[in-house]
C-alpha cells in the first residue's frame, strides 16, 4: 500500500525527471538497414526503383537473340538440304538423258559417213539431239572431234564456234568416251555436263547438255528461302519480343515490389498475373511468403526494441529512486542535520527500507532475465493443492482479518518446477495483498478439466479499468502508480509460459480482479 506521508528526501528522489526512451524513429533507418540486408534487399531509404532495360543484354533480349538464331540455323540447314537435293535431282535428269544419247549412239554401231546422209542427220538431229540450235548459249550440243579433239563437219555442216569450243574444253575424247561418269564444263561462260561416244570408224561424238537453267532455278529458289526465312525471322523477333515480356511481367513485378520494400514499404507483395506460368507462381508464392516473414520480423523487432527501451527507462528510473533516497539521507547525515538520535534511528531504518526494496527489485528482474532465456526447468511431480493451501496460509498469518476461501482439496499432481509455481502463488497474493484493502475476500480455486489445470486468485477489490488491464502484463505498469514494482504479473506470465500454459485475467472497475492460470495436466 501506498505510503500516507512520503518522506521528503523520497518525494525529492521521486520528482526527479525519468529518463525518456529514445524515439523509435531514430533507431528505424538502422533497424529497417539491418533488417533489408539479412533480407537481401537494396537497404536505403529513397532510393530510385530500378529503369527498366530492355537492350540486347537484358533476359528478354538475351531470349528474342536464342530463338532468332536457332531459327536462322534451322532454316539455313533446311534450306541447304532442300537446295542440294533440287540440285541433285536435277542433275541426275540431265545425267540421264545424255546417258540414253551416248548408248543410242554407242548402239546404234553408226559412223561418221552414215550420219553424214540426210537420213541418218535426221535421226541425229530428231532422235539423238533433240533442241540443238546454233545460239551463242544451246541447251544442247552435238560436236564431232577425231581422236586428237579436232572438230569435224557432220552433213557437209562445218563446225560451229560453239562445237569448236566444247572440242577445246574436252582434253581427251577417248578418256571421256570410255567414262561412265558425266563431267562439268564451261562453254562460253555457261555451264553444261558433257560425255562421249565412239563411233565404228573411230570417231568421236561430244554431247553436252546445258546447266543453267538448272543453277538460274537453283538462285531463284535460294533468294525465295532468304526472303521468306527473313521474313519469319522478324515475325519470330516481334512474337518473341511480345511473348517474353507478358511472361516477364511477374518479374518486373517482383522488382518493382523489392524497390518499395526496400524505400520502406513494408507492405507490398508480388500480385498475381492473369496466366502465370508454374515456375513463376512459385517463386511469386515463395517470395510473397518471404516479404510477410520480413514484414512480420520487422514489426516483431520494433516492438521488442520499444519495449527495451522502455524497459531500461523504467528499470533506470526505479533503480535511481533508492539510490537517491540513500544518497540523500547520506548527505544528511555528512552534513551533520541528523543530530537527534531518533532522527539517525529514522533515517538508518528509511536507507535499510530503500535497500531492501532495490535489492528485491534486482532479483525480479534478475528473474526476468532468466526466464527470457528458456531457462531448463526442474519439472517433477508437484502437490498444487498443497502450494496452493501454503499460498493461503501465508496470507491469512500476513493479513489475519482478510477472508480466505479455498478450494484445493486432496491431492493434485503436475509436472512443473516448485519453485516456479511457488513463485506465481507468491506473486499472485502479493498482488492481492498490495493492492486491495485487507478486509476484501480472497478466493483461491484449483480444478482439473480437459487435460488441463486451472489455477483461479480472485479477490472482491475495486478492479481496474479496460486500458489498465490490457497493460497488466507489460514490465513496470503500476496501475494508478500504486506500490510495489511492477514486475510480479511479468513474472507470472514468463514463469507460465515456461511451463506451456498461459495466462488470463477479468476484471472491471469495482468487480475485482480475477486471474486465471492455465498449466498442462503432464
């Protein structure tokens, strides 16, 4: 209870402004700076959000340039293998027909004489030959040489520039007449494939067949592919371009939303796109579920550096009071103004009374300490119905004109520390004693339901309102700035909560205070 006439040196020691605790916004660009990092965020405050590049060196770019060129490389291989086998199939008709020319000849057992007749210049000319002309360019010509390669007339015609040049890109009439295989020639710049036959009188034929029109169709069809592989490289680039970056938006996304975190907004999240892909949905999910261990981390962490500021405020400031009062009556007594011997009696017991409260205080938050540490309790079977029967017998030797009701009988076993729930009986009446006046009835319950134990304190007192009750955990709160420390109700719940239960109160103004401890049943 509150003392009725403080003592002045007390009173002074209690004016003495109390320390503030810092605010908390100097401590949140550190705290948030700190937090950004262990998160792997860009940790300053105001930064810019990153520009979004889309050069050759960003993914989508990087994306666009793989599939252009596995494109070009497959159409470039297409096109090479199709070209080749037009070419092939070409040349093996051209092979053909000149083939079925020289064996006609060959077969036909002719000489040079008999084709010399109108008849068999005929058959030549419309059987063996057809299509010779006497252009600068023939698609085919039909030139007889000796065997050293001069030309020679057929018909009485005599040889053309043409033949004459087909005679002089042949080196030897005989080799070629006896190869099965066709060679390649150029007469007048174009080009022909040209074979040989010998006639009976040992007579040479020269067939060639023109070639051109085969490469002209060749060039043609190259600069189709070209033009037309072009053109599905550019639609490839755009739909590529276009593909990519819907795909790519989550991503933008997520930067954009690791920008504002890291400017301070704490509270953005990676939304949704309309058609996610797997893997994104994923990595979204996974990196909205990190920004939320973030967010909550962080908050966890302001509210426990504001609560240790206040901590250390408060415990400074109640440390300081005792110590005043004994450094005051100290200078009392140096300066020689505590003459009387009663005065000396007084102000010796007031110092004892002074050390003794901040010794106790130094235990309790020695205890706190302790029990924000995960102590390792000594659990073993504990008789609450007989704690509970000393917390009620200590309290009617303290207050002898206070009602006690309890209501532990027999024997109720739990496995817990004793001294720990010794030191919640303890608080608990404590509480009941400091703060209600000694005639109000106390009751003490004990029951076991549901797996659980149920230890009740209720008293009858005047109760404490909304606000203060809310408060009646947190470390120094004295409602009304009444006696004691502030610490008993933080012991309560930490000792508690050590064991696996919790803690719960009711109350309103003028219908006391009732406080129930809840423990596991082991």
């Amino acid at each position: 209870m509150t003392p009725a006439s403080p003592d002045p040196v007390v009173a002074a020691a209690h004016a003495e402004p109390s320390p503030r605790a810092e605010p908390a916004s100097r401590t949140e660009f550190a705290s948030r700076t700190e937090l950004a990092l262990c998160a792997g965020i860009p940790a300053y405050v105001g930064a810019r959000r990153p520009r979004r590049h889309h050069g050759v060196h960003s993914l989508r770019g990087k994306l666009t340039l793989a599939n252009v060129a596995l494109l070009a490389l497959g159409i470039i291989v297409a096109t090479a293998v199709s070209l080749m086998g037009m070419r092939h199939y070409l040349l093996d008709q051209v092979d053909t027909d000149l083939s079925k020319t020289r064996e006609s000849l060959t077969g036909s057992r002719l000489t040079l004489h008999q084709i010399d007749s109108l008849t068999a210049l005929a058959f030549v000319r419309e059987r063996m030959v057809p299509g010779m002309d006497r252009s600068d360019k023939p698609d085919s010509i039909f030139a007889a040489v000796d065997g050293h390669g001069t030309p020679l007339s057929v018909g009485g015609f005599k040889p053309t520039d043409i033949q004459r040049a087909l005679a002089a890109s042949v080196d030897d009439p005989s080799a070629l007449a006896h190869d099965p295989a066709l060679h390649d020639t150029t007469v007048h710049g174009a080009s022909y494939r040209v074979t040989g036959a010998r006639l009976d009188d040992g007579t040479y034929v020269l067939l060639a067949a023109s070639t051109d029109a085969l490469h002209k169709g060749i060039a043609k069809a190259l600069k189709l592919d070209l033009g037309i592989g072009t053109l599905l490289l550019s639609l490839l680039a755009v739909l590529t371009m276009i593909s990519v970056s819907r795909r790519m938006r989550p991503l933008e996304d997520m930067v954009e939303t690791s920008s504002a975190i890291a400017e301070g907004d704490l509270t953005r999240r990676v939304p949704s796109s309309h058609h996610p892909t797997q893997e994104v949905e994923q990595l979204r999910l996974a990196l909205n579920s990190m920004l939320h261990q973030v967010e909550s981390a962080y908050r966890t962490r302001e509210r426990s550096a504001a609560q240790l500021r206040r901590f250390v405020a408060d415990a400074s400031h109640e440390l300081r009071t005792p110590l005043s009062a004994i450094r005051g009556y100290l200078q009392l007594y140096e300066k020689g103004m505590l003459r009387e011997p009663g005065e000396r009696r007084r102000a010796w017991d007031r110092m004892n009374a002074e050390a003794d409260r901040m010794g106790r205080l130094v235990d309790e938050l020695l205890i706190l300490a302790r029990l924000d540490q995960s102590p390792e309790l000594r659990f073993k079977n504990v008789d609450l119905s007989r704690l509970v029967r000393d917390a009620a017998e200590d309290l009617r030797a303290q207050q002898p004109g206070r009602p006690v009701t309890v209501g532990a009988d027999g024997t109720l076993l739990v496995l817990a520390d004793e001294s720990g729930l010794r030191q919640v009986l303890g608080n608990l009446v404590a509480n009941v004693r400091t703060h209600t006046p000694a005639d109000v009835p106390v009751r003490l319950g004990l029951e076991r339901e549901d797996g659980t134990v149920r230890l009740c304190v209720a008293d009858q007192g005047p109760g404490l309102a909304e606000e203060d009750a809310a408060r009646i955990f947190d470390r120094f709160f004295r409602a009304g700035g009444g006696a004691g420390s502030g610490l008993g109700m933080a012991i309560v719940q930490g000792v508690v909560a050590a064991h696996g239960g919790d803690v719960a109160v009711r109350t309103a103004p003028g219908a006391g205070l009732e406080v129930t401890v809840t423990l596991p049943a082991r």
